[in-house]
C-alpha cells in the first residue's frame, strides 16, 4: 500500500498489485514510471503517469490480464500499449491525458482492450496520440479536446456524448466518430499558430449543433463529414479537399458573420437546409442538392459554382444574392416577405419551375417581392402572386416584379388575386422587366339575383361560389323561402349559385347532410361576368327531402 507519490526511475514490470490507499487528492497519491515495462498485474489509485519528458524510446505494456484501476492516467512520452482493462474507481472528474511536454506519445487501446468506465475527460495535444485500435469495439467517451498537433486515430465506432472541444489537431482512422444530440461541439478554436486541423479517412457524424470558429479544416483520403444537427460556420475559414471528399447535410447548415467568407471545397451533398444568415458561403465545386431541399438567402450571398438547378421540390427562398445562373425545374420565392433575389446569372425558369410573388405596397424589395436578374431572364412555367395580409390594391398601383437587362418568353400559367371594387391585376412583358398593374376591369358594377323557391320557414342560406369543388363560398346572403337574394359589385369571373335550408337554425354553414340544398341548374351551371353583366332570374327551388346531392359531402 502506497500512500503518496511513488517514483520509479527504472524499468519498472508489474506482476502483482500496486495499490494506493490515499488518492482522494491528485497531487498526493500516485505513481510516476519514468521507464517502460511489461506488465500483467494491478495499478490502482488516484493518478498513474507514464514517461518523462527527458527520456524518449520507452514502451510501457500493459498485457492482457493486468488492470488499471486509476482516475487519472497521464502519458507524457514514449508508446503505451493497453491490452488488458481500463476502468476509473470514481464516476466524475477523471481524466486520461495524452500530452508530451516535449518529444512524443502514442497511446494504443489494443484489440482486446477492456474498457470498463472511461474517464470524464480525454485530452490529447502537443504532439500526443490516443489509437482505439478495435475496429469492433463501440466506445464511449464524454468530453473529448483535441489541440495543437494532437491526434485521435479511431479505427471502431466512438461516440462523445458531452464535449468535443476540436480545437486543431486530427481526426484519423477508418471508424467512425459520432458526436451526440447531448453533446456540445466546438471547431477550430485554438489559440496556437499551427495549422493542423485534419479529418482524415474517418467518419464524423454530427448530431448536434456544432460551431466552427477559427482555422481551416482539411479533409484527406476519402474521409466524410456528415451532419444530422445543425452546423454554423462563423468566421472566414476554408473546408479543404477536393471531390475525393464530402461533407454530407442532411440538418442545418448555417453561413453566418457578417464580412466574413466560408468556402466549402469539397463535395457538398445538401438534403436539407442551407442558410446564409450573413456575409459569403462558396461552393468552388458545386452543389448536389437532393430532393425537397431549401436554399435560404436569409441576408447573405451563397455561390454555389457556376450553375444553380432547382428540381421539382425543391425551393430557393429569403433575400440576398446568387452568385451564379439559376435554372428553375423547383420554387423560387423572394423574400419573407417582402424582399429580393439579385441573380448574379442569367435566370431559367423551366415549365415545372414556379415562381412566387407576394404583393404588400408598391416599392420593390420592401413592399412587394421582386427577382433582379443581371443577366438573359427566360421566362415559362408558373407565376404565382398573392396580397400580403392587410393590403388593399388601388387603382394605378404597379408592381415591378422581375428586373432583368435582358428578357425573353412569358408564363404559361399566371395565377393571380381576386381583387375588389372592380379591380384587376394585368401583366405586361418589356425590358427592363416584367410588372403588374392595377387596371379597371371593366366590370365594377356586375351582379347576379333571383329568387329562392321553397315550403319552409327556416332561413336559407344563398351561397356564391367561384368553383363547386372548393369550398367555403365567396358570398353568402339570408333569405327567407319565395325571398329575391342579390349579389353585387362583381368582377369578372365565372360564378356558381347555391342555396340550402338551414333546418337546425345553426346561423353557419356548410349544410349538414339533412338539410335541403340545391344548386341553381343540375348539374351546376357556370354564371359568366363579363364587362359588369347584370344576370337577373337565377332562381333556384330546393325541395323540402333529404336529397342525395353531392354538395353536403364536398362541403363538409
């Protein structure tokens, strides 16, 4: 029984136990073995530290059948060879540390390795190695810092489930590395001058939100950085390697800091979202973006190589700047909202493409949408444009919704709002872009009426619809049965009439399956404005039987 430090200056082999009684405190119990050795018995206590920094070339086994039962394990040079077991005696506050003063130290868990509790802390730096050497075994760690030309080789499947400081230094092994949803996750932060940030052959599989700070990073040899969390890039960095490698996203990838440019020179597979938040992301080898995936130009600017395709599903929204062509099979929707796309390129709207213009005052950027394209933009497919909520379009307002030096071709579809008092949006094509006007259309003042015929003293509900399969109505109004409904001040458009018999008295619609309804012709029939028409005479009888139509089941 040993009670305090204990130093062996020679080769020191270890058949038996060597146990100290006192290590509630780590400078007062422990054993320092300056020289190697081969050992198949027990170290148990506080601390155990291997090598000296004024002794190089030593090798320290610990073959199978010998334990180290200790809460700290520091080696500080020479090679460690760990075949046998690996536990800490307390639960909180251990540590293994691999760090050289000078010179030096590789740490192996040999294939075999028993690791029964591993300690709180790992930390690896100043030119010190730790190789999990089992490519079978799963290990577990919960804080893990790796700095200045430190390196952890995994060769099995690691998992850190509280802290992975990766400072600098490298990544290596064939395994794969998994930093946990509990986990906290810091890239790139260290305060040296060496540039030694490495992935290298390994898998690092992020789900958690991990932020990279300071120092580029360098992946080599096939390695795969994948991301399930959500991944902030913050400062002016590069993410080195060529096509040989990929960074994968399946969460959230985030560009932000303003004046500040994050390049992604790898292979990018994108299957989730990406989001400039402030200043440049860069993609020197494009983008391969999956399906149903969201580009955000939340402020920034993305370059994502020399071309941009959008595929059906996938959508590029927000405000900032592409510096790149676009081609558009997908959605593109400017602002949030109101706000602007600047397309660096020329812009390609396919006939599967659709773009979405929302309109809520008359300056572009900040009260309605707009697309500004600096180059050839191309124009078919889908135009979608609605009202912002609370805006009302006067009479002469435009709108300037695309803004294109060159253009060429119109939308096939153009799907736009319903306005009132008489009002229409019409679209004209010219250079330098495409705007949307309010005009009179011509038919401020149309109107349909009639009367409803029907034996009953309950309320009926006259309903306007502008299409019998999708419900609620545009208009309602309450009559009595033999009463003249009226409908007026109607754009143009085609309408559908329909009345029911409120048997319950629920002041609401839609019917319920029993009451009376009945549109006005069978099947319904379409009610032209064209130009103010007045349609007078459209009368409707409902029955007083449950009828069978098909308006309660659509409606409900």
């Amino acid at each position: 029984m040993l009670q305090e430090k204990f130093y062996i200056y020679s080769t020191f082999n270890n058949a038996g136990s060597l146990i100290f009684e006192d290590y509630e405190a780590f400078s007062n119990s422990g054993v320092v073995l300056f020289r190697g050795g081969d050992h198949t018995g027990i170290f148990q206590g506080e601390w155990l530290q291997l090598g000296e920094s004024s002794i190089s070339g030593q090798v320290f086994n610990f073959n199978s059948g010998s334990q180290i039962r200790v809460n700290n394990l520091h080696a500080l040079k020479g090679t460690v060879n760990i075949y046998g077991t690996y536990s800490q005696p307390a639960n909180t506050g251990t540590s293994f540390a691999v760090q050289p003063s000078s010179g030096t130290v590789v740490v192996y868990f040999k294939t075999g390795a028993g690791i029964l509790n591993v300690p709180e802390y790992f930390n690896i730096n100043y030119n010190g190695k730790l190789i999990l050497e089992s490519q079978i075994y799963n290990y577990t760690m919960a804080k893990v810092n790796l700095d200045y030309l430190g390196e952890l080789q995994n060769n099995g499947d690691l998992t850190i489930t509280t802290q992975f400081n990766w400072l600098a230094g490298k990544l290596t092994g064939n395994g794969t590395t998994t930093v946990d949803t509990t986990a906290t996750f810091t890239m790139g932060t260290s305060a040296y001058a060496q540039n030694d940030f490495t992935l290298d052959s390994q898998t690092l599989v992020n789900n958690t939100t991990a932020n990279w700070s300071k120092r580029d990073l360098n992946l080599a040899n096939s390695a795969n950085f994948i991301n399930y969390g959500t991944f902030n890039a913050n400062a002016t960095t590069t993410m080195n390697g060529g096509e040989s490698v990929t960074f994968t996203n399946h969460g959230n990838f985030f560009k932000n800091t303003a004046a500040t440019t994050t390049t992604m020179n790898v292979g990018f597979i994108n299957n989730g979202l990406v989001q400039v938040n402030a200043g440049s992301l860069v993609f020197p080898l494009g983008m391969d973006n999956g399906e149903d995936t969201t580009l955000n130009l939340n402020g920034g600017t993305l370059d994502p190589g020399d071309n941009l395709t959008l595929e059906v599903g996938d959508s590029l929204i927000g405000s900032g700047t592409l510096a790149a062509n676009l081609v558009n099979y997908g959605t593109v929707s400017p602002g949030n909202s109101a706000g602007s796309i600047t397309v660096d390129g020329d812009f390609t709207q396919q006939v599967d493409g659709v773009l979405e213009i929302q309109l809520g005052g008359t300056t572009a950027g900040t009260g309605h949408d707009q697309l500004i394209v600096d180059g050839l933009a191309t124009m078919q497919g889908i135009l979608n444009v609605s009202l912002l909520p609370g805006f009302t379009p006067q009479l002469g307002d435009t709108f300037f919704i695309i803004d294109h030096t060159t253009g060429t071709g119109t939308f096939e579809t153009v799907n736009l709002p319903t306005l009132s008092g008489g009002l229409k949006l019409e679209i004209a094509y010219a250079d330098p872009g495409v705007t949307l006007t309010v005009v009179d259309s011509g038919g401020s003042s149309g109107s349909i009426s009639g009367t409803v015929t029907c034996g009953s003293t309950h309320t009926v509900f006259v309903d306007l619809f502008s299409d019998t399969t999708t419900p609620p109505p545009e208009d309602t109004v309450h009559i009595a049965c033999g009463g003249t409904y009226s409908f007026t001040d109607l754009p143009n458009g085609t309408y559908y009439v329909n009345a029911w018999i409120d048997l319950n008295e629920s002041g609401d619609g839609p019917p319920d399956p029993d009451e009376p309804t009945a549109w006005y012709g069978d099947p319904p029939t379409a009610l032209s404005i064209i130009d103010g028409d007045t349609l007078e005479n459209i009368d409707i009888t409902v029955e007083l039987v449950a009828l069978t139509l098909f308006l309660p089941l659509i409606l409900k």
